[in-house]
C-alpha cells in the first residue's frame, strides 16, 4: 500500500524515525534512482551495440576498444548499484530499513538521504574503512 506524501516532503528528525511516511520517501527515491539507472544502462547498451570495431585505422580501433570497456565497467558499476536498491527496497518492505545491520542503532536521515542504500551507520562504515585501511597497509 502505498500512501501519499506531501508535495516537497523530506524526512524530519521531528518525526518518529522511520515511520511509514519516512519510509514510503525513501522507497520512491530508491525507485526513482532504480528507474535512471535502468535507463542509463539500457544507453550504454545501445552504444555498445552501434560501436563499430572494424575501424581500419589502428588507433581508431584501440580507442573504440578502450571506450566499450569502460561503458562495460559502467554498466557493470550499475549492475551493482541496481543490487544494492533492490536489497535496500526489500529491508523497505520486510525490514529493518534504516538501522545498522551490525550495530541495530538507527543510521540517520542525513546519512540515508546522501546514501540511501546505507546499511551501516557512520560510526561501523568508519571502523570498517580504518579495517581496510590497515589490512590494504599489509599487503
């Protein structure tokens, strides 16, 4: 059931923390942004699709070559990101959408609204980068 949010409505630390409100926002940010990403790789797609490889000049063909494998690793990147949305919509739907999967404690509206498909909390996402920080140090 989908209800109906104010025209201009953001997510308030007034409010009780992911309430139903809070979470149908979030849901149809996560949508929308779900919708561009589809569009954008449906793009690359098409691109790599018209991407003529039989260049007869040399560097034509390496650049061309060069070019498809980046829009790869994009589409790639998307594919990703697609993943993460889809996850995100789930713990919409069957929870706990907005708190840390590590420490339970509520992630925040500032943090989701920059990253909405957050699953840590600032405090866990620090200790988990000073972790690959100091691993990345060993190798």
């Amino acid at each position: 059931m989908t209800i109906e949010l104010p025209k201009g409505y953001k997510p308030s630390e007034d409010e009780e923390y992911m309430c139903e409100r809070q979470l149908e926002y979030f849901k149809q940010k996560l949508e929308n942004w779900r919708n561009e990403l589809f569009r954008e790789s449906a793009r690359l797609l098409m691109e790599l699709q018209e991407t003529e490889l039989q260049e007869p000049d040399m560097n034509d063909r390496a650049s061309n070559e060069t070019d498809q494998v980046l829009d790869m690793h994009s589409r790639d990147r998307i594919r990703k990101l697609i993943d993460k949305i889809d996850a995100a919509l789930d713990r919409i739907k069957k929870g706990p959408y907005g708190y840390c999967l590590v420490s339970g404690e509520p992630i925040g509206l500032l943090r989701l609204n920059a990253r909405p498909v957050a699953t840590l909390c600032l405090e866990e996402q620090e200790k988990r980068e000073r972790r690959e920080r100091e691993y990345a140090k060993r190798d």
